[in-house]
C-alpha cells in the first residue's frame, strides 16, 4: 500500500511500502525525503502476533471466510470429521499454479510502476516491458493447457507454402511472447500523430476478422489450406467490434485531435491483433498485415543501434519513423493519410497470402 509523504519543499510523493523506513530523493528538488515506517495498526499487530483475522484451515492453512465454516472450499478438508471431502481435490498445481504466479507478479510490477512513475523514480520502461513479458508467458501457459476439445497446438504456419508448418513444442510459450510484445509495443510507437495508429488498427482488425472466419471454418480452412483452428470463428466478431471502436474513435481522434489514445490504449490494442494473429495460427502473416506498425518499431530499432555504435549519429531526423517524414516538412494529414495507403497495402499483400501458395 503506497505511503503518502510530503517534501520540505512542498512535493507530495506517494512511495511504495517497500520503500518504509528508508531514504529515497525528492523527484522535485533532489533533496533526502526519509519515508516513515508503516503503522501497524490493528490488522498489523496481529499479524506480527500470529493471529489472523478469520480462522485458518488446519490442512492447507487458507483464510476460512466464516467463523462456522465446516468445510475449506480451498481443500475440502472438513474440519468436524478431521477428513478429505470426496470429489473435492486440492488446488491444482503445475500450469495453473504457474500462472496464479505470474499474474501476481505482473499486478504487483504494474501497481509499483504506477506509484514509482508519480513518485519520480525506477525505471518505468524496464518494468513494463517485464511486466508485459509475464503476462504473454501466462497466456502462453493458458492457451497450451486447453482441454482436450479445444486443444491448442503450439505449432506455427508460414504463409506461400501449403504444408509448411513447424512444432515448436516448449519454444511456443516465448515464441507467443514475442509476438504478443512485439505488436503492443509497434501499435504503442506508432502511436504519434492524430488517428495514425487507430486507422492502422482498423485495417488489420478488419484483415484479421477475415482471417480467424477463415481459420474457423473447416471447409474453408481446407479448401484454402490454413491451419484449421476449431472455435476461433468466434474471434471474427470481436475483430468486428474492434473496427467498429476504432471507427468511432477516430470520429473524434482525426487531426486536430480531440480525445487521445495513450500508452493504455495503443498496448493494449496492439497486444489484441497479436492474440488475434495468434489465435487464428496466422502469427507470422501479422508481419506483412501490420507492416506499417513494423516499419515504425524498425525505425526505432536502427536508429537507437546507429545512435549507439556511431558515438550520436542518426539515420532519420527522428524515430519513430513518421517523425522524420513530420520534420523533414510533410503536413500531418499528409503523412497520416499516406501511412493508412500503406496499412492497406500491407493488409491486401496479407490477404493474398491466402490463395497464393
């Protein structure tokens, strides 16, 4: 829980309970700000007692919601009989422990980050991109423990040739991480001038709900010779609810702005067609259908690595790349417009994907 302190100078800081008794920096104006060790108050000094606030289960040692429970629905054990209750198993282990795990972990990054970026200090970049990592290995782990029925193989397709599709087994889990934080992260750099990014989202959402339909229908699927993915047609409507949003967003995002998308909104749009591309087994096609977020992560890319190995050099004016079209005298409307030409290109190279194999 964050602990509000307030500066010599003024500056109110909101720092994190790890940071209680200890001695950080003011972000406004560098001076030591000491934070106080957290009160423990009532629920503290029962903790430190050892006394909880509702009884224990003496099997598995979870919270019981009631003073008169009689039976942990964590565990089953019953606690008048001493015994196991039948047909009531422990809390599963393995896969869903792993990602209990992980999702706890990418909560609290999230809820750090978030103090850490108003106090002034951390890396917030580093943090999200951990952050972000942990929760595309948990949907991984998720999408890989599906029942039977709806069984998800982690195999992946390349586009132009009819069989050619390769198991990576494991190697799937930081395969689908790859692809889930790169697409957050190229719709996030995109994300620059007014309705560029949303327009861009529009044209592969609406590819994508072409694709999953495809993927979708067996005879379909067979006929054109794509991977057949039982039940993911579902996924087709919400690519259309996605064009449908992103229509009316850019009613009001289109130069001159009035609303704005933000870091909330371009990573998780992006972080939406990755999924989408993943689900519909069409992950490596999403490199030619988001070609315009591509570019755009590329020009960050090799303009950070140039800047690094030449000692300050630079290969555009500006990253990301619609930047260095916007200084080298470009209007705005004309790069954004110019830029949707090129999602459409893009998108129609990856529709013809389909049939030419």
């Amino acid at each position: 829980m964050p602990i509000p302190v307030t500066c010599s100078c003024g500056h109110a800081v909101n720092a994190p309970s790890q940071y209680a008794g200890k001695r950080v920096k003011c972000p406004s104006c560098g001076n030591p700000l000491d934070i106080p060790a957290v009160e423990a108050g009532l629920h503290g000094l029962m903790d430190e007692a050892g006394i909880s606030e509702h009884p224990k289960c003496p099997s598995c040692n979870a919270d019981l919601k009631s003073p008169d429970a009689v039976i942990c629905i964590e565990c089953g054990y019953n606690l008048e009989s001493g015994k196991q209750v039948k047909g009531i198993k422990k809390k599963q282990e393995g896969h869903a422990g792993v990602v209990d795990e992980l999702l706890a972990k990418a909560e609290e990054a999230l809820e750090d980050t978030a103090v850490k970026a108003e106090g002034g200090y951390g890396n917030k970049q580093q943090e999200w991109m951990l952050m972000a990592i942990m929760l595309a290995v948990a949907a991984g782990i998720i999408l890989l423990s599906l029942p039977n029925g709806y069984s998800f193989e982690p195999t992946v397709a390349f586009p132009f040739f009819k069989r050619a599709v390769v198991s990576l087994g494991v190697l799937y889990v930081p395969f689908l991480a790859v692809v889930l934080v790169g697409s957050s992260h190229a719709v996030n750099l995109t994300d620059g001038l007014d309705g560029l990014a949303i327009g861009a989202t529009l044209v592969a959402a609406a590819t994508y709900a072409i694709f999953t339909y495809v993927a979708g229908n067996s005879v379909v699927a067979g006929y054109l010779q794509v991977p057949y993915v039982r039940g993911v047609g579902e996924v087709s409507v919400f690519c259309g609810a996605l064009v449908g949003a992103s229509l009316g967003f850019l009613w009001f995002n289109s130069h001159p702005a009035e609303v704005f998308m933000g870091d909330v909104g371009s990573l998780a749009i992006g972080g939406a067609i990755g999924m989408v591309a993943i689900l519909s087994k069409q992950e490596v096609v999403l490199l030619l259908v988001g070609g315009l977020f591509v570019i755009e992560a590329l020009s960050v890319i090799i303009q950070v690595g140039y800047f690094k190995a030449t000692g300050g050099k630079r290969v555009f004016r500006m990253a990301p790349l619609h930047h260095h079209f916007e200084l080298s005298g470009w209007a705005e409307p004309k790069i954004i417009v110019r830029f949707w030409i090129l999602s459409i290109m893009f998108a129609l190279m990856g529709l013809g994907t389909l049939k030419l194999r």
